[in-house]
C-alpha cells in the first residue's frame, strides 16, 4: 500500500514541529506532503528544515491565498499524479490525532469502504473543551448542512482517507469550490456516486497554537453555497 498525508497550512509556524514530531512514526513508510497557502510566518521555513531530516516529507508552496479548499485539491491530485492507493487528509492545527490513522485504515480494508470520514458529532461532548465561539460555528454548520442537504454526515471535517485506488478523480473533483465548502460538498457528491462512506467517531483536542481561522464569515459562505447547492442538486 502506497499512502500519502495531505496537510493543508496557513500560518502555523508553531504547530509544524510538534506535528511533525507525532507523525514521525508514519514518516518512515508514508508521504507527508505541506501544501501551504502563502503562509506570511515562518510556516515554510519550519517545513523545509523538517524536510532535511525527514526524506518522506515533500511540500507545494503556493504564491497566493487560493483557500483550503484548493490547498486539499492539489494534495490529492499530486497523490493521483504519483500513483497513491490511500489519501489521507487532516488538518495542522493539532486537532486531529495521527495515531486514529492506522485504525482508520484497517476498517478501510477489512470492510472494503472507498471513504473513511470523522464524526465530530458521534461522541457526546467530544468538542466540548472548545471556545464557545467554536463550538458554536461548527454545530450552527453542521445542521444547516444536515437539514438543507438531507445528509448525516459530519461533511465538513477534513480528517478523512479516500481510498483512490476506487474513487474516480472526476468524482472527487466535481466540486470546484476552493473555500471549506469544498469539504461539504465533495463528500455530498461521493455520496450520491454511491461511493461506500464509513464515518468513525472522534474527540478533537482543543488548538494548543494561536486561534482558530474560522470566522462567522464562513458560516455565511456556507449559507450561501448550500443554498445554490441545494437548488442546483446534483447538476454538474
């Protein structure tokens, strides 16, 4: 099994080593692959010194802000460009536990899913050590999308592997949405493909580094784009 991690940034200069640190178990047999939005701290540099030490780590330094959505869309078309079976996708801010990974992967095989998701929502009170404000945004989100998508998931979590050796890229590329909405409306359209979609339940760790970059502009981002969504289903 070839596997890649794709971690998207922007400006996390302080979470870069302590990251690395954790996933320096897989760095041994997986890629690790930055792919930055124009970080303006020391998030590039951090990266390209764990690069001197690490062989499996490669990066894409992007010259604008394109958004994460984008930034996750290189990642898995360079996993596609080099002949990768398994995609994983998390984030950078510490949120997401690396080791959930190797679990993740085994109900992958053992139950043949195309897609394994997260579920921030499965297990009571797992955000619960958040800032009110946080909590707030990702529940307000997670049941507009719920109520005006008609799905179940937990969609707009990045912490998911994609089993690519199965999923077509022009179904996982339908949405071509550069924002967080990428992440909804991607696995939205995986669902309707009928890709077979497993979600694990998850406790997320609080950010140990600076501030979350999610702003109630996004949540009016969302509103917006789940509107057209929803009006526009299923037409691509």
């Amino acid at each position: 099994m070839k596997a890649i991690i794709v971690i998207p940034t922007l400006n996390e200069e302080k979470s870069i080593p302590v990251l690395i640190d954790k996933l320096s178990i897989f760095l041994k047999t997986f890629t690790v692959l930055f792919v930055d939005d124009n970080s303006s701290d020391e998030t590039q540099s951090r990266i390209k010194k764990s690069k001197k030490k690490y062989k499996n780590i490669n990066y894409i330094f992007k010259t604008n802000n394109f958004g994460i959505g984008n930034a996750i869309k290189d990642g898995i078309e360079f996993a596609y460009k080099h002949g990768y079976d398994m995609c994983i996708t998390m984030d950078a801010d510490g949120t997401h536990n690396p080791n959930k990974i190797y679990s993740m992967l085994k109900i992958m095989k053992s139950r043949k899913y195309d897609i394994i998701s997260t579920n921030r929502f499965a297990i009571k009170n797992s955000i619960d050590n958040w800032s009110f404000y946080r909590i707030f945004l990702t529940k307000f989100r997670y049941y507009l999308v719920r109520i005006l998508l008609g799905t179940k998931l937990d969609s707009s979590g990045n912490f998911r592997i994609y089993n690519l050796r199965k999923i077509k890229k022009k179904h996982l590329f339908v949405s071509k949405n550069s924002s967080y909405f990428f992440l909804i409306e991607s696995l939205f359209y995986l669902e309707k493909f009928y890709y077979k979609i497993h979600e694990v339940p998850i406790k997320l760790h609080p950010r140990t580094f600076d501030h979350s970059k999610m702003k109630i502009g996004h949540i009016f981002m969302s509103l917006y784009y789940l509107i057209k969504l929803r009006l526009n289903i299923f037409k691509y």
